[in-house]
C-alpha cells in the first residue's frame, strides 16, 4: 500500500496547526516533519517544541527528518516531543549505527537517509537496523525543486538490497514521478508543493494512483 506524507515547514503556528487538521481530514498517512538547522543545510525551520505543540493537535504518525549536523544530541528530544519515526541523514553523524541504536532504544521507528550524491552502498553495514530508507530525490533545504532522474536507480538498488525495508523519497513528487518511484520501488511518498497546491484530497489521493 502506497502511504502519502504531506511535507510542512515553518509557518505561522495557527496555520501549521489548521493546516494539520485539513491534511488527516483529506487520508495523509503520515505527517512529514523537516527539521534544519541552518548548518547541515541553509535554511532554519522548527524544533523539539513546536513539535510537541503540534502533536496534540493530531493523531497521525509524525515522521521527523533531521536535516542537522550531529542529530545525537537531539534525539531524546524529538521523542519526547512526540516523533513516531526520527530519520537522521548518513552524511551528519560519524557515528550512524548509535544513533540507530539510540532512537530505536526508544522504542520508535528508525530511518536513514541518503542525499543525492550519496552512494546506495553506504548503507551496506546500516541497512538490517533500519525500518526506513529516504531517498532526497532533490537537494535537502528547499522546496519546489525539480526531481533528479538518478534517484530512481538509488531506489531500485535498496529494494534490491533489503525487499522488506520501507523506501521513502522526497523531493519533486507529483502524481507523475510519484508513479516512477513506485514502479522502482518506493513505497511512502513526500510531497509539499504538489499536495499544497490545489485540492488536499484530490492531490493525495493521485499520489496513490487514483483521480
């Protein structure tokens, strides 16, 4: 089954909030959380806080991706905030496998990702621990980039890989490319632009194949 996560970043808080409760209204599995730190990329978003202020405001399963440099530190955090699954990025920690260690110590899902240029075989020695692979089909920071075509074969490698572990992507999904990353192998799509752009439902519900 093909699961949507509808991508928020930092907005007014009464917005973020309202904008929580239109998205489970319209079938988006999961809420995607991007979390930057102007260091591991140039833009600032929200944190731990606001975090635990959104989650009483929904029920649906918080995905929080840590764009930042030594995501260690802030994991317990992000746990108590309220993350369901924290994703931490191969190229911001040199000590990847404790952090997996650690998020899963809570008892939380685990993800990894991989930025473009990222080789598929860094994962390697990771890969068994994790219960999410992301792939970033654009450069991490921005918004409303265009899809990088090499993201497909990254795809296609991990599911060769590990055929049971979850394949995120994000960046540049629409319901055309979203049909071709599924076709590669993913199962949970990232969408911010596409879904925010016109009719919550009508959008996620294309993302899975339907009108």
């Amino acid at each position: 089954m093909i699961k949507v996560a509808p991508s928020v970043l930092a907005a007014d808080f009464s917005i973020l909030k309202e904008e929580l409760v239109n998205l489970e209204k319209a079938g988006a599995d999961y809420i995607h959380l991007d979390v930057m730190d102007g260091n591991f990329v140039p833009n600032i978003s929200f944190g731990a806080p606001v975090i635990k202020e959104l989650r009483k405001c929904s029920k649906l399963i918080f995905d929080v991706h840590l764009m930042v440099e030594m995501p260690e530190r802030y994991i317990e955090d992000f746990v108590n905030a309220g993350a369901d699954i924290i994703t931490v990025h191969v190229e911001s920690t040199n000590h990847l496998d404790r952090t997996i260690e650690l998020i899963k110590s809570y008892g939380i899902k685990a993800g990894v990702t991989l930025n473009p240029a990222t080789p598929v075989e860094s994962l390697k020695y990771i890969i068994n621990k994790v219960d999410m692979v992301l792939v970033m089909s654009v450069n991490p920071g921005f918004g409303g980039q265009s899809f990088i075509e090499y993201s497909l074969d990254k795809i296609r490698e991990i599911r060769n890989m590990r055929p049971d572990v979850d394949i995120q992507v994000d960046g540049g999904i629409t319901d055309i490319t979203a049909k071709r990353v599924v076709e590669a192998g993913a199962n949970i799509l990232v969408a911010g632009s596409y879904v925010f752009n016109g009719d919550y439902k009508e959008k996620i519900d294309s993302l899975r194949g339907g009108k």
